[in-house]
C-alpha cells in the first residue's frame, strides 16, 4: 500500500516534509511527522529526516492514499480569477501579483480559492491544483488541474519538457542580443536566496533575449530549461542585469513595489497523452498595468511585439 515518488526538477531541493505536505495536504502535520519519525517515508530505501533535501530521480516512497481531496485550509473564494482558458481538465488563468498561488493558512485568498469559488467544487471533490507556482510578486500565467487524471498528465508533461515557459523582465542596464545562462545555483540559507556557484549547485539554464535595450532598462524574454528556486532573478543578476523593482538580488527600486517579472506564454508541445488535445497549443498572458507603467517609466515603448 502506499505510492513511491520518483522526484523530478520541480521538487529538486525542496525539503521533505514540505514536499509531503504539498502533495497530501489532507494528511495533518502531525500524521506526517510521524510517518517520517516512524520510517514509513523512506527516501531510496532508508529512513530521512523530515529536513532531507530532495534531488532528482530520489525515490521517495510513503504510506498515504495517493488522491488529493479538499484541504481544510481550502475554501471558496469570491475573489476574480482572470481566466485564460477553461475546460473540464484544466484551467489556465493570468494571476495578478499580490496573490498566494495557495493558501498558507485557513482562509487565505489564493489562486486555488478563487478557483474553487468560480467552478463551485463543495467539500470532498478534487480540488483545482496548480502544477506549477507563481511566488506571490511574480504576475502571469498559471495552468491548474480541475481533476486527478489531468493533475497526473500534466505533471508528466511537465516533467518530460513538453511545457514552454516564457517570462518577460525589465532589467538594470542595457542588455543586448539572446544567450544562455548557464550557470550552476545553490540556496544561501543564511539569506534565503539563491547564489550562483561553481562544483556543488544544481544545474540551471535560462535563455534570454532583449526585446528592447535602453540606456537604464532594458526588456527580455526568459526561458527556463530548469526550474530553480528564484532562477531568472539570480541568473540576471549574476550576468549584471538584476530584475528591477528586486532588491534582495540588486535590481533599483525607482519607486516599484515588486520585481518586475511576468510568466507571459506557456506554450504545449506537440505530445501523445490523456490531454493530447492541447499539442501545439499557446496561452499569453496580458502584461499587467504595473508592468506597461514601468517600461513607460525607463521610457520604453509599452507596445512592443513579445
């Protein structure tokens, strides 16, 4: 009984016990702790602490039902979802920043309370799930699962790189032309960002292109081939070209209230799965008034082709 987990790059580096309590979230604390203390999660046949850093490809084996019903913490919210796109597999929305994608407590406006408050799921059913995350500065687009079938496919496609995930950024200085950064990151506890490093990170590249170079800003597109903790802010402040409106990696404030990033595009390769139904196709999320405010700010045209 039970389910083993083979960890991919989206919980590569994240601790044990919150990766178990992101994907049992009807499990209280206390049950998974115990499980852990007890060794009924073992991490590649032996027992972890509940501090234990997943790596990829880890085999995390547990005792849980493997099904994902409504958490307490989760409840309808009346709160505005702009809606991308929405079927009965999935729903792709443009999150606003300020906004949890989930609740951190009982309550808490979220992306997946305004989900359930707009679809009208009651207690017991699936609840929407986002596959991946948003930090809750970070505006753009988001894809949730409406069902356990699609929550598994979409997991996989993911992990396979079947996924494209473009962001925009307006960045300190004059960036010109496209490149790769491909630099290797490491999480700086003391901190708590991530710091470029050489032998002991963990691999991570990001692609960019300067949409528009100005003498104090410029505009990129970003693409992630991995996924690291806080990747495109510390990769662009390595290279000398932190996100503005970041301070805790270098960007100038001038009067922004969050880092200017947006997941823009989120594009589905062409692919054979339970969703085969959205190969090829593309959802864009609209660049947020905050965003077009500041790129007339450094006085960059607002309507550039993306």
């Amino acid at each position: 009984m039970g389910k083993t987990w083979i960890i991919d790059e989206n919980f590569d580096g994240v601790r044990l016990d919150r990766f178990l309590r992101r994907n049992y979230p009807h499990i209280p604390l206390s049950g998974i702790m115990r499980a852990i203390r007890k060794g009924e999660v073992r991490v590649n046949g032996s027992k972890a602490i509940p501090s234990y850093r997943l790596g990829e490809k880890d085999r995390v084996h547990v005792p849980f039902e493997d099904h994902v019903p409504q958490k307490a913490s989760l409840s309808p919210s009346k709160g505005a979802l702009d809606v991308v796109y929405m079927d009965e597999n999935i729903m792709v929305i443009n999150k606003p920043c300020g906004l949890l994608s989930q609740p951190a407590s009982r309550g808490e406006d979220s992306v997946v309370n305004r989900a359930i408050g707009l679809i009208n799921r009651h207690k017991g059913e699936f609840a929407p799930t986002p596959v991946h995350r948003l930090d809750r500065n970070v505006s753009g687009i988001m894809v949730l699962a409406l069902n356990l079938p699609s929550l598994r496919a979409l997991t996989k496609l993911f992990r396979d790189r079947k996924v494209i995930k473009k962001y925009l950024a307006i960045v300190k200085g004059t960036l010109i032309g496209e490149g790769e950064i491909d630099v290797s990151l490491k999480k700086d506890e003391r901190f708590l960002k991530s710091v470029a490093c050489e032998g002991d990170g963990k691999k991570s590249i990001t692609m960019y292109k300067s949409l528009y170079a100005g003498e104090r800003a410029s505009l990129v597109e970003l693409e992630l081939l991995t996924g690291r903790p806080h990747q495109l802010r510390a990769h662009l402040s390595y290279i000398g070209h932190p996100i503005i409106g970041d301070i805790k990696y270098g960007g100038y404030k001038e009067g922004v209230k969050r880092p200017m990033l947006h997941a823009h595009v989120l594009e589905f390769l062409m692919h054979d799965s339970d969703l085969d139904y959205l190969s090829g196709k593309k959802f864009t999320a609209h660049v947020p008034k905050d965003m077009t405010e500041t790129l007339k700010l450094f006085q960059i045209d607002p309507n550039i082709p993306y």
